[in-house]
C-alpha cells in the first residue's frame, strides 16, 4: 500500500465527513480497514436518449483477492450492452461483473476498473447498493466530473483539480512577459513553476523558492479554490536522449533524487498551511517515454538510455515520487505522457501504457497516486488538424503513408491524449484519470497557418499544404521557428481532457543554439542549433530551431515575441 494506516484513517473520516456515510465501529487497532469495506465509484461518462457509457472503480480495503465479483441492481429498464475490463452478465435488473483472467488480482488497499455501455428508455437512475464478493461497499455516485471524468478518492481528492478553480499565476513569470511589448496581452495567464534541481526548492539566484510560490498561491486564491502547477523533474540521468535538459544527477544517483530532491518537496506540500491549495505535479517529463524508443536496437537508441533502462532508475525513481507525493491528500500526480509524434505509432503507443503502469506500481506506488497523465509537455504538437484525418487517402494512398504522418495513428494532441487515455485505463489505470494538454507553443497561427487541405496532386502535397504544425519534422523539439501560443489555459475543455495547461512558460528556452559554460548541469544539444542537419530521431532533417538561444529555462526575447505573433487562437 502506497498510504500509512494514519493516512488511512484520516482519509476514511474525511469520506464519512464529507458524504453522510455511516462508518461501523469496529475494534478500536484496526477501524481504519475495517470500517469499510470496500467503496465504489460508478459514473456515468455520456448519456445520450437511449444509452449511456458507464465506469466502475472498486475499491478493496479488506483481504486481499485473487478473483472478484460485483453485483448490483437498476430501478429502471438498463441493459448492459456491451463491457470493457471484466465479465459482466444481467438477468432482469440483476448484473454481475467478475473479473477477467488478467485483473482476478485485487490486493488490500487497491482498485480495479471497468466500463460499460448500456442502453435505457426514461429516467437512468444510478444504481444504490453495491456488494463485492457479497460484502456490502459504500458508494459514491459520482454525477459530477469535468472533462476528465470522474473516481471518487478516500483522500477527498476531487475529480478535476482544474473545475472550479482559478490556477497559479507565477509572478516571477508573469513579470518578464508583461516586461515585453504586447506581453501584458497574456501576463495573467498560469504556468508551471519548474523544479529542475534541488536548489530550485529554495530558490536559484535570489528567486522564489517552493514555498515561496506556495504562500504567494495563497495570497492568490482568496475564498475559492486554487491550482498550482509543479514540474517535478530531475531523475537521475535525466533526459537521457537530449543534451540540452541533462540534469545534474548522474545515472546511479537514486538515493540523493529521493532524499534531497523528493523528500524536501514533499515535506512542503505536505505542510497544513498549503492543505487548502489543489497541487497538481507534472511527474519527469520525457523520462518514461525515452525507455520506450530510445533503447536497444531502435535507431533512435542512446547508450544514456540504455544504461536507464538496465538500471530501473527512471521506473524507481518515478514511482518513489508517486508514493510520497501522492501520500498527500491535495497533491494531484500527473505523469508525463510524451506527445503524439514519439508515442503515437503502434510499437510505441502499448508499450508505453504498459511501462507507466509498472512505473505506477513501483516503489510503493500505487494507480491511486496517479490522477492522470500530461502530454505535449513543452512540445509543439498542433492540438487539432482539421484540414486533414487519419483517414483520408489521396489517390488511393492514405494519410498514413505520407512523410508527415509516416503511418502514425494520430494526426494530432486531442485524439492522440483521448486514445492513449483509453489506453492506459485498459492496462488497470483507474477510470477517472483525466488528461493534460500543454498548448503553450502548439498555436502555429500566422500568416503560414492553413485554411484548408493541400492539393491532391499527392498525399504528401495534401498533408503538408493543410497541416497546422509547421515544423519541418515531427521529432523537431527545440525552440521551434513559426511556432505559436496555443489554446489559453481552461478547465474540462473536451471529453477526457482535464484541461488545457501552460506548464511550459512562454519565453522560457529550451535548450541554447551553442554551447554555454553553466552550473546547472545543461549540456549543449545540436538539436537546438539551427545550423544542424538532424539524426534519427528527426529523420535526418534540420532541426528547425531559433538561433541566438539562450539556456533552457532561460528567458528567451525573441522566442516570446514569436509566440505571440503567431498566437492561434490570436491575441
């Protein structure tokens, strides 16, 4: 279990507190398991006049089970129609849902998830008593929820940190953009706050600490709810494929990633002065995802991800930061999930799913530290194509076999992050895991923004001439010519989305254009000189990056400039 019994308790008290449900006494050492024993979190994620989609959490805090069965009973006409992640079979108003072989499993202290579409004629009324293995559970309805879907948590947790609530304004941040001309137009917007390195916690070069950004979260949020955005990154041997993020840890340090970088943050967020604050993690961007393209006989391998991936270092250290931050009532944990155009083809898109999972189970870990996933996390991946789907053919040739698309599934961030969403709950994610889409740099307005399709002379004419994302290659990721502000922050923007986020600051560089002699452990990467004709991972193209850049996370005039003049929606 990823929770002390004293976590335990208090979170089975806010859940009786909170809801009105009765929680039986029992003998004094051991109430918090046995005064419940099992919770259930049934949504419904779409309704329409005659079905609805349906998703189940169970919950079990008694012994543990190797096979599992759930039976409830409508009040109305429903019929199961169809079912995902266990066996489910109704007679009359009567269902039963069992496990499949591969999710019999179901430890103290642990969930298991499964969906279901069923049809309905009047009034769709929830269901009021569940049973697990004949034993009673305790039920949320759950009939709230944003755009990512619900799942009720014993930590009082809510669905979507985002609904509802005002998010972070960094001033450090904020001061820089509104320093620049027509930077007041976007100077209140939220972003991410980095934590990069371990002296990031209490602050670089005089700037602000965590704590810092904590107590002015505070001054911010007044009498309403509040999100601050941390980017958890600094794992050992970090960002083994790109020099320009290197780190300052090397490959075998886990224990100083766990004891100076994750203890000391989560000895702050789990200070009671911060308990009213909605803190939600980005956890190790491009880490995981480097384990799954850029290791063994891939032509985009590095031996630095090679030696991660044979010493377990990014798994551990992902999910010790899963365990210890997700131990705290109001930190909400989401994992970095790549972008479309690294993770989006068939050999990477399962894979992936499956090692986020064993990260998630790792150290302690458990699903339940995990309220969803982030992708596009300071990327450039266009948020939608309409001028062109995965479907279309031109001359009987599909989009998929252009040099664009290159046989990719997904054209773009929303159907990539709703399908990989999917995805990750058909692996034992928990149903109401919502997702995150960073579309600070994904815009590309402007005067090159397309207003429809290429011409069909070719495929690769079709796809080129209409597609938003205009950089030469999709692998391109460094301080990116013609890129563009994209969608401003907001909550529950599309199904399965829990917002769209800035976690990457505008104006921050990614990487500098030549090598810089610096303390912070950044290497120079020739994916960030414009002059470099590429490597594998591009597809030997040039890389499409800004000259004269600085540092990553340093401010970058020119980059910032160019975002906004080709901002979409524009500014």
């Amino acid at each position: 279990m990823s929770r002390t019994r004293t976590a335990l308790l208090a979170a089975l008290v806010l859940v009786a507190g909170a809801s009105g449900t009765a929680v039986a006494a029992g003998p004094s050492a051991d109430v918090g398991i046995a005064a419940i024993p099992c919770s259930v979190d049934y949504k419904v994620q779409n309704q329409w006049d005659t079905g609805f989609t349906a998703a189940v959490t169970i919950t079990n805090n008694s012994a543990a089970k190797s096979s599992w069965a759930v039976r409830w009973s409508y009040a109305g006409n429903q019929k199961v129609t169809s079912g995902w992640n266990a066996k489910i079979s109704q007679s009359g108003t009567a269902v039963t849902a069992a496990n499949e072989t591969y999710n019999g499993s179901l430890p103290t202290g642990s969930s298991v998830s499964f969906g279901f579409n069923a049809s309905y004629s009047g009034t769709n009324a929830l269901p009021t008593a569940f049973t697990l293995d004949g034993v009673t559970c305790n039920v949320d309805d759950g009939s709230g929820g944003g755009g990512g879907g619900g799942g009720s948590d014993p930590s009082g947790r809510v669905d979507n940190p985002y609904a509802g609530a005002k998010v972070y304004v960094n001033p450090e941040w904020s001061a820089k953009a509104a320093a620049e001309t027509g930077g007041s137009r976007i100077s209140n917007q939220p972003t991410g706050v980095w934590l990069d390195r371990i002296a990031a916690i209490n602050g670089v070069n005089g700037g602000m600490g965590l704590r810092a950004h904590l107590d002015a979260a505070l001054a911010q949020k007044g009498s309403g709810q509040e999100v601050v955005q941390l980017v958890v990154y600094d794992l050992p041997g970090r960002d083994c494929a790109a020099l320009a993020s290197n780190g300052e840890l090397g490959p075998t340090e886990i224990g100083r990633y766990e004891s100076e970088f994750i203890d000391p943050i989560a000895a702050i967020l789990a200070d009671s002065k911060y308990a009213s604050l909605r803190i939600v993690t980005t956890i190790e961007i491009d880490s995981l995802p480097n384990l799954v393209t850029n290791t063994g006989s891939k032509a985009t391998a590095t031996p630095q991800c090679d030696t991660m991936l044979a010493n377990g270092n990014y798994v551990k250290g992902v999910g010790y930061a899963l365990n210890k931050l997700g131990a705290i009532p109001n930190v909400y944990n989401y994992i970095d999930a790549g972008h479309h155009g690294w993770l989006g083809w068939d050999d990477n898109f399962a894979p992936a799913a499956n090692l986020f999972y064993q990260a998630a189970n790792a150290e302690g870990a458990t699903v339940n530290d995990v309220a969803g996933f982030i992708t596009n996390t300071a990327n450039y991946s266009a948020l939608k194509e309409n001028n062109f789907t995965i479907n279309d053919s031109v001359n009987g040739v599909s989009v998929r076999q252009s040099k664009w698309v290159d046989w990719n599934r997904y054209v773009d961030e929303l159907s990539y992050a709703q399908a990989f969403r999917s995805q990750l709950v058909s692996v034992g994610f928990n149903s109401g895991i919502g997702m995150l889409i960073d579309t600070s740099r994904n815009g590309w307005g402007g005067s090159a923004r397309p207003t429809g399709p290429g011409a069909t002379t070719s495929v690769d004419t079709y796809v080129d001439g209409g597609r938003y994302d205009r950089r030469i290659q999709v692998g391109n990721w460094c301080n990116q010519s013609g890129a563009g502000l994209g969608e401003r922050p907001q909550a529950a923007p599309a199904t399965g989305i829990d917002a769209y986020v800035w976690m990457k600051p505008p104006g921050e560089s990614d990487g500098s254009s030549t090598a810089i002699a610096n303390d912070e452990g950044k290497g120079f990467d020739r994916m960030c000189d414009p002059t470099y004709t590429g490597n594998a991972r591009n597809g030997n193209n040039m890389s499409g990056a800004l000259p004269n850049a600085p540092l990553s996370g340093h401010w970058f005039s020119a980059q910032f400039q160019q975002l906004m003049a080709n901002a979409y929606p524009p500014l």
